[in-house]
C-alpha cells in the first residue's frame, strides 16, 4: 500500500524539480533541422506526385504569367545561416498559403501530405529562429528578394503566384535542404 501511494508523490517531487531546473518549455523546444538534410522517399514522391498533377492541370489553362520570384541571381548557399532559413521561411510561408488555396478535390487529396509536410518544417524552422537568431536582420540581398516577394503577392494574380509556387516547389525544397546543412551547405 506504501509503495502505490509513493510513487505518485515521487513522481510530483521529480516533475517540480525539473521544472525548476529548466525553464518553462524547455525540454520541449529544440533546434534540429537534421531531419530536412535528406528528405525521405515518400515525401518527395508525394511532391513530385502533386507537381506533375498540377502541371496537367495548367497544360488545360490558359493562363499567362510572369511571375519571376523564384528566379535570383545569388545562390542559397551564398547567405549566412540566419538568412537561409529565413528566405526558406518565406518560401514555405508563400507555398503553404498557396497550397491552402480552394482548388479541385482530386488536387486537394493530392496536396494534403506535401501541405503537411511543409507546414511541419515552417514550424521547425521558426522554432530555431526563435531559438538561435531571434534578432537577426537580413542581408541586402535577402532583404532585395523578401522586397521582390512582397511586391509578386501585391501585384500578381493568385493564380500565376500558386502556379509559379507549384512549379519552383524543388527549388523550395533544396532550399530548406540548405538551411538544414547549415555551414555545410556548398
């Protein structure tokens, strides 16, 4: 009877204890983009599955864009640690937003896991900017392509946008590869 009843009282006494050692939500938050180095099979089938999709359906469309966001002069590898995960925040803020869009509902299952997927890592990585640069202010270049991006989400059509999203999905993914590698990424 005495063991059942201190066991509970043990693990009160553990828990406070812990949570004065620690700060309040501190075993919970943790800074590791490893998981994105290299991206498991089945989520890139999924992105490529929900691209080639989407590609058919703009082959039926008549819609004209120009819509140059993704397209830079620099290379993601050339920005500092802070500045990649924040352009690839921006990416996947942009991304999410578009695959979040009404669409058709055999589009709409087949976006459901790349949405999944890239919400998770939004997350993740602004768990570590919370953590690791909270303060960090962009570089020019960064600072020139957010400007560029801003003023595509004021001035193009939601559907050039979501297509031209759709269509640069890899280079978002290879860019959140590269935020992942840290100094590593060349």
């Amino acid at each position: 009877m005495l063991h059942l009843g201190f066991t509970p009282l043990l693990m009160l006494a553990l828990g406070a204890s812990l949570g004065a050692t620690f700060p309040q939500g501190a075993l919970q938050k943790s800074c590791s983009l490893s998981k994105y180095r290299f991206l498991a099979p089945h989520e890139l089938k999924a992105v490529q599955k929900m691209k080639e999709q989407f590609e058919g359906i703009m082959l039926l469309s008549e819609l004209k864009c120009n819509t140059r966001v993704f397209r830079r002069k620099w290379n993601t590898a050339e920005l500092s640690v802070p500045d990649r995960v924040m352009l690839v925040e921006a990416e996947l803020d942009l991304t999410i937003a578009m695959l979040g869009l009404p669409t058709t509902p055999e589009f709409a299952e087949t976006h459901q896991r790349p949405l999944a997927f890239l919400t998770q890592a939004r997350e993740d990585l602004r768990g570590c900017m919370a953590m690791k640069a909270p303060l960090h202010q962009p570089s020019g270049k960064l600072r020139h392509w957010l400007q560029k991006l801003q003023t595509a989400k004021e001035t193009e059509t939601t559907g050039c946008l979501e297509a031209s999203t759709i269509i640069h999905i890899f280079q978002v993914l290879d860019d959140l590869r590269c935020a992942a590698l840290q100094e590593q990424c060349t």
